[in-house]
C-alpha cells in the first residue's frame, strides 16, 4: 500500500480485497461505512450483525477471546465477575440431538429495554442503531442487567489499569458490546467479525441494514433469520441463520 | 521639642521596621516556600487553544468533545482526550499521571481531584496483540 494513500481509499482497496476472498455477495467491510470524522452518525444507517449458525464452531472462541483484547476485558482473572461482552452458547435440541454453536451478545436492540428502565440515561441509543453506556453519567444501579433479556451486560466490578486508549472502561459502571463503535466510527468491522473470518469460518456478517444493497440486507432478504425472542417486538440488531 | 518627638517615634519605629524588611527579603530569596505545579512541557508547539484558554475552560473542552464523541460519533481530534494525552505525556514516565506528571501536577496543586484515569487510560499507546504498548 502506498503511503499517501488516504484511509477512504484504504478502506474501500480493504473492501474490494475482502469480496474476492469471501463468498460472493459477502463483504467484510462496507464501503459506504466510512464517514468524515467530523459528522455525526445519523439514522440513515442501521448497523446490524447476522451470524450464521451453520457456519459457527463449536468449541471455537476466537470472537471471544479478540472481544477481550480489543476491549481489554478479562485483565482482573476473576471468572465469576469478569465483564463478558460476548459468549459462546452451545444449543442441542434433546428429541432429535441437533446442536448448534453460537456467539451472543448485546443484541443492539431498536426498542431497548436497558434503555428504558436506565434512571440516568446513561444508557442510550445512538442514531445509528449502536447501543451503548455513558460511563460519566452512569450510577451503576445495575437495572439495565436486570431488564436486559439476553444477559448482555456486566457490571465492572474491579479497578482497571491497562484500556485500550479508545476503549475507556473501569470500575463502578455496567458495559456491554459496543459493536466496536470505535472501529465502526471508522469504517471498520468490529473485532469479532474480523477474528471469525481470519479463522476461516466467516460465521459473521456485519453491515447497514437499511441499505438494501448491502451484503447483510441482501442476505437476510433471501434467507430465514430469527431474531432471539422475537416475541418480545425489541426489533433486533443482530440476527440469527439456523437455528 | 517637636524636633525630638519625631525622633522618639521614629526611634520606635525603627527596631521593627527592618526586620519586616529582612522578612520580606528572606521570603523573596526563597523561592520553594510557595509549592507551585510543575508543568513540563516536553513537547513545545501550538497548543490546539491559546495556553489562558486551556488553563481555565480545557474542563469544559473536553466534556464537549466526549458528548460528541460518545453520543455521535464525531471523532475529530482537537480537544480529544487522547490526542492532549499523546501530546502531554512525559517522556519518563510515557503518562500524564504519577509524580509531576502534566495533569497531576497542577490538580495536586489546585487540590482537585481526577477520576478520568478510572476509566481512560493516561498514557498514549497503540494497542497491540499484547494489550496497551505505551
Ligand atoms: S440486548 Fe440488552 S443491553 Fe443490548 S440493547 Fe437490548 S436490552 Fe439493551
Ligand atoms: S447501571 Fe448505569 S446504564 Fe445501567 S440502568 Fe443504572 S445508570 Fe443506567
């Protein structure tokens, strides 16, 4: 890559690498991500999450393990209170013995519940759809955890030292998955996706679903995907294939 | 006789008046007995605002930029916390905390006291596969 190339032109030179090395159709980074540092997202977008459960490994964590370094989770070492932003769950339905695998995490809700109970409101939406924690204005009352129906958040239990600089977190808040609103901010995919795909499995789709020509809204236009508890009418960010 | 009053009144005021003096000089002469903050400035340059401007609102600066920041996605760089990290951070230490370091020093000395390093990270780095390279 030349070096005076600018980062448009990176990413898009990203894009184009990343749709001759998926399926067709599949592209890791949507070229219409990018936007100028100095606008504010706007709901135009909607940026949403597929994962395929067909495609995902049981007993992979890759996405698990670049969530924690990408957001310096998991510097404590205390399991049992160790923030998790992002877990694998095994499913198996017991009459005909078909298991699936599959990463979960906050599910970026469009009418989110976390967002409704909060007393601060320091949980919030952003108009891109990206749900999130202001930890300046947050008490840490914990009412978020409890309203959340996907056990997507957690609560800081420790002081932390070693943040990631674009990733600010510590002791007293409650956080969850961010999409890597940092990354995203900047034309990228969040760590996860990028992890899945390094490893060859490509379990994860990331993209705007309100464009119709993106390669997540095309993809959940041709095929079955279940939002998890649809029954809840939380109108999902992430979306589930197979199960 | 008047004479001799003023004599007499000068004559005490005389004694005290040069040991306030000694005082003064003595004081003057030493300039540790005031504590004063360290503020190095390793990196001498244009700051992104004239230095009185930074001295009383940069409070005000950066908790703009953060609701901008966080609530939507505007990620400029002037009055970016990281970016005053990056610029700021002693080359000793690699933070703008810890012993004279240039954010410390002057709260220390105004006695106000910083939780953002409970959350943000003082010193500037690029993440790497093995966490936070400073
Ligand atoms: S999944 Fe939970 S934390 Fe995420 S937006 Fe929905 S209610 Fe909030
Ligand atoms: S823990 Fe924080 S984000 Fe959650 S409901 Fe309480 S104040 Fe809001």
């Amino acid at each position: 890559m030349s070096g005076d190339m600018n980062r448009r032109g990176f990413i898009a030179a990203g894009a184009a690498l990343a749709g001759l090395t998926l399926a067709p159709g599949i592209r890791l980074i949507e070229i219409a991500s990018a936007k100028p540092d100095n606008e504010p997202v706007t709901s135009k977008v909607r940026w949403g999450l597929l994962i395929d459960t067909t495609r995902c490994q049981s007993g992979c964590t890759e996405c698990v393990a670049a969530c924690g370094k990408e957001n310096g989770l998991g510097e404590v070492k205390k399991p049992r209170t160790d923030a998790q932003w992002i877990r694998k769950i095994d499913l198996k339905e017991l009459k005909t013995g078909r298991a699936v695998s599959l990463p979960m995490m906050c599910q970026h809700c469009a009418n989110p519940p976390c967002v409704d109970v909060c007393p601060t409101g320091a949980s919030f939406k952003r108009a891109d759809g990206i749900v999130l924690v202001d930890r300046h204005i947050c008490i840490g009352c914990r009412y978020c955890m409890m309203a959340c129906p996907y056990k997507a958040r957690s609560f800081v239990h420790e002081p932390h030292s070693d943040q990631n600089p674009e990733v600010p977190r510590g002791q007293g808040c409650v956080e969850g998955c961010t999409l890597c609103v940092h990354r995203v901010d900047r034309g990228g995919a969040p760590a996860c996706v990028e992890a899945c795909a390094a490893a060859g499995h490509n379990a994860m789709l990331f993209g705007d679903l309100n464009d119709p020509e993106s390669a997540i809204a095309k993809r959940i236009r041709e095929v079955k995907t279940t939002q998890v508890r649809a029954d809840l009418k939380l109108d999902l960010g992430v979306r589930y294939e197979g199960i | 006789m008047r004479a001799i009053a003023i004599a007499v009144l000068w004559g005490l005021t005389l004694v005290p008046a040069p040991a306030f003096m000694a005082f003064a000089a003595a004081q003057a002469a030493e300039p540790g007995r005031t504590p004063l903050p360290a503020i190095a400035i390793e990196k001498p340059g244009q700051c992104v605002e004239p230095k009185d401007v930074m001295r009383r609102d940069h409070m005000k600066l950066l908790k703009h930029q953060r609701d901008k920041t966080l609530h939507q996605g505007i990620r400029t760089k002037p009055h970016s916390l990281n970016e005053c990290i990056s610029c700021h951070a002693s080359q000793k230490t690699g933070s703008v905390t810890g012993a004279g370091g240039f954010c410390q020093s002057c709260h220390d000395y105004a006695a106000v006291k910083l939780d953002c390093w409970d959350c943000h990270q003082p010193k500037p780095g690029q993440k790497t596969a093995a966490g936070v390279k400073p």
